[in-house]
C-alpha cells in the first residue's frame, strides 16, 4: 500500500519530482528513466551515484553530472542532447512525450542497426574464408525515418552490438510508457 507523496521505484532511475515524492508526476517522470537507461547503456555508468539514498536524491535534483558528450565523445553530439534533454531536472524540459522521444530516437537507432550489420558482415566474411559455414543474414530494414543520415560509431572496447541493444531496449521502454 501507497501513500500520497511515497517514493517508489528503483531510485538510480527516478525522476527529481518522483524521488522527492512530488504529487504531481507525469508521463514525463518515465521519459527522464529511460534517459538514465541511455545514459547508462551509452556511457557504461550511470549518470548519478550516491553513498546512501539521500545523497543520491540530492544528486539527481541537483542534475549534476558528466555531461554524456565528455564520457562518450565518439556519440554525435545530437544523441548526446536528446539524453540529457530527458533527463533534464525541468519535466517541461524534456520531449512532450513518448512519441516525441522516440521519433528523435529513431534515426540514431536505425543508423546504429545498420553499422552493426556491417560489422557483422565484416566479421562473417572474416569467418568464410576461414573455410567456417556460411550464415545469413538478415536483410537491410527500410529506413524508418526519411531524415539525414546519421553515423553513430562505437568506441572500440565495445560489442558491435551494444549501441543497438541499448536504443532497442530504451525504443521497446519508450512504447510501453
């Protein structure tokens, strides 16, 4: 059982006005979770650690943190804002809504998607004329969004499927909002 101006949840994730116990809270409270969770799987930590629960609350209302930009510079710089624009302390400063955050998402994740099937193909190929079984894979996916290209780079110590495990994951995040 709950009361009005509770705290719930996991706390590495919660929004400013949900770790305070706010009594107004939004779907924006869930915008900002996911941006933790691309914060977190972009950068390899999360954006807010604390000693104890109080001063990890003090943390995120503060909003203080690495910039994503300074521990991951190899993301384009539009990726790194669409993150720190959801985690933003303001809720009126984050995108409006679920389908906001994710058609900002979108070209990243499909631009991400395809690396990762090059490199796999890059390595499959490897593989093949090591005289290794033939694999096939899947075909390229119709772009979703008619925008820009977009090349999103992993840094080299990480998966070739990393980048896409984490959009897919904040995308799947994002649609059960």
């Amino acid at each position: 059982l709950t009361a009005e101006g509770t705290m719930m949840g996991t706390p590495f994730y919660m929004s400013p006005e949900q770790a305070s116990g706010a009594k107004k809270v939004d779907e924006r409270s869930d915008l900002y979770s996911v941006g933790v969770v691309l914060y977190e799987g972009l950068a390899g930590r999360r954006p807010f650690e604390g000693h104890n629960l109080p001063s990890l609350v003090i943390k995120i209302h503060s909003g203080e943190h690495t910039p994503l930009g300074e521990i991951a510079p190899h993301l384009p710089a539009e990726l790194a804002s669409l993150v720190e624009r959801s985690m933003h302390v303001d809720p009126d400063e984050r995108p409006a809504s679920a389908r906001e955050l994710l058609s900002e998402l979108m070209p990243f994740a499909e631009s991400a998607y395809t690396s990762s099937l090059k490199t796999l193909r890059e390595v499959v190929g490897d593989a093949q004329t090591m005289s290794a079984p033939a694999m096939t894979l899947p075909p390229r996916r119709p772009a979703i969004s008619a925008g820009p290209s977009i090349e999103v780079k992993l840094p080299p110590d990480r998966p070739a499927w990393a980048l896409p495990a984490v959009l897919a994951l904040s995308a799947a995040l994002i649609a059960v909002s």
